[in-house]
C-alpha cells in the first residue's frame, strides 16, 4: 500500500508502507542458530566421500587401462615388424646374433640380448620406459607333399614384457619356407 504526502511548498512525495513478517522458527528448534551443526557438516562429508571416491577410482583405473592397451598395441607392432623382417630374410638367413636387430634363422632360441624397449611412454627419461624381451625360436619342418618334401621353418617370435617382473606376452608362430 502506499500512500502521497505533500509537503507546503515542494513536491509529492510516496512513501510506502511494508508489513514486517516475524521470522521462521528455527527448524531443529531449540536455539536461534544461523549455521550449520556439526552433524550436518559431518552428514555432508560422508555422502561426498562416498559420491567422489568411486568417480575418483574409475578415472585412475581407466587411465591405467588405457595406458596399458598401448603397451600392448605398441608389443604387437613390434613383434609384428620382427616377423615381417624375418620372414624378409628368408629360409637361409643366419648371421650375427647379438641382439634383437639380428634376422638369423638358424635352428635355435635367438637372440642372446633380447632387450628391447616397449613404449617410451612419451618422455625422453629412460627410467621409464617400459622394458620387454623379444625372443624367437627356430624348428625345422619338413612334410612331403605328393612326389616333393616341403622345407619350411617354423619360427615362434615371443615378446615379455616388463623385463623386471614379466605380466604380459604376446607370441606369433609363422613358417617361412625354402
């Protein structure tokens, strides 16, 4: 409601006139606190803790997850690129067999250094770089087929991964002939 007072001489004023509420009743009663209690502060850490945690623990285990199909994409393309250089080189090949550049496919484990490197993980800091084994494994094959015997190499390329404390493998068998 409002309401026009004139001055004697001046102009119109208006004022208006509010009712004044009382105010609402504490709803817990008692006193006249403003605040939060303690139980309420209490009752909303818990139901945080239990809200965060596991959205928290899902995000860590999906970027190990994800950090861990890498490494094997990565192991598959390196044994992968061994087999296809292998089989490159031939029924024949033999030769230096110091380490896991070597194309030698003489009967027999190779090479004596298998160490290799199976992701860098994106720095140029060697300590962590992830660490594996690559290893292959040479059997003669031979089966006759009507009137000629086939000769065949059978080769078992195996990478291990980490070198420290193996969880992870990956192998691949092919036969190259001759």
């Amino acid at each position: 409601m409002r309401t026009v007072e004139r001055r004697a001489g001046g102009p119109a004023v208006r004022r208006s006139r509010r009712r004044t509420r009382p105010l609402a009743p504490p709803l817990l009663g008692g006193g006249a606190s403003a605040g939060l209690g303690m139980v309420e502060i209490l009752v909303s850490v818990v139901v945080l803790s239990i809200v965060i945690v596991p959205i928290f623990n899902s995000l860590v285990s999906g970027r190990i997850l994800a950090a861990h199909r890498g490494e094997k994409r990565m192991a598959l393309r390196l044994v992968e690129r061994k087999v296809e250089q292998l089989m490159q080189a031939g029924y024949g090949s033999s030769g230096n067999d110091a380490n896991v550049q070597s194309v030698n496919l003489d009967v027999g484990a190779h090479p004596s250094d298998p160490g290799i490197v199976v992701n860098t993980r994106g720095d140029s800091h060697a300590g962590n770089d992830v660490l594996g084994s690559l290893t292959w494994f040479v059997t003669e094959a031979v089966w006759s087929s009507p009137g000629d015997p086939v000769y065949a190499k059978e080769v078992e390329v195996k990478l291990v991964w980490p070198s420290a404390s193996p969880r992870d493998s990956l192998t691949v068998t092919t036969l190259i002939g001759g």
